[in-house]
C-alpha cells in the first residue's frame, strides 16, 4: 500500500459548498495530511473532514474557524492551538477583500494565532 504526506498551508478556504478542507481516497491508499495556519469560514459542512479509511492520518493545527455548517472537523486528529472566531474576521468578504481586519475576537485573533509562516 502506497503511503504520502500532504500539507495545507497559509490559506482562506470559505464559503465552500462542500466543506473546508474534504480529504478522501480508497482503501489501497495510505494518506497523511497536515493542515496549518488556515482560516476556514463560513463552509458547507464542516471546517475540515476525513473520509480515508483506516491506517491514514489527517491532522490539524494553528486553523481559525468560523461558522462551518456542521463544525470544524470530523475525522480529525485536532491540536491544542486551533481557536473558533466569534467575529468576522475579514475586512470586506462581500467584495472579496480577505485581508484581516482588526476586530478582537475576529482579525486581530486571528492574526496572533499562526505559527509565522511566511513573515
């Protein structure tokens, strides 16, 4: 059985149909997935979901989440570090503005929280 490691990096996933973050395969495959410092908002289902069967590996940590129809993940091995946002935490996401405002609770929580990628 084949096995690989992918990673979710730095990244806006909202208002996604679907889901956030949706991993699956079959069950000849092996999969390990890292997910950190995303902001994950306002999804069809949930923030993160795994559908991979037994012997794979889905983990996440440093991920802001925001309104997620169902939660913020199911399948999922969870950090410490991952928060729920109470605010909004974009400055205009009715115009596609997706950088962070300064709203405690919302943008500037957010902005505290990550792991320093890409400083």
């Amino acid at each position: 059985m084949a096995s690989s490691q992918r990673y979710v990096l730095n990244n806006v996933i909202h208002n996604n149909n679907l889901g956030g973050i949706r991993v699956f395969g079959t069950i000849n495959t092996s999969f390990n997935m890292t997910a950190l410092n995303n902001i994950i908002t306002e999804n069809g289902t949930f923030g993160i979901s795994s559908e991979f069967p037994a012997g794979s590996s889905v983990y996440e940590d440093y991920n802001d989440f925001r309104n997620n129809t169902n939660g913020e993940s199911i399948n999922v091995v969870v950090g410490v570090n991952r928060q729920s946002l109470a605010e909004d935490p974009y400055i205009d996401e009715a115009n596609d503005n997706y950088n962070l405002n300064d709203v405690a609770g919302g943008g500037a929580l957010s902005r505290d929280s990550g792991l320093g990628y890409g400083d």
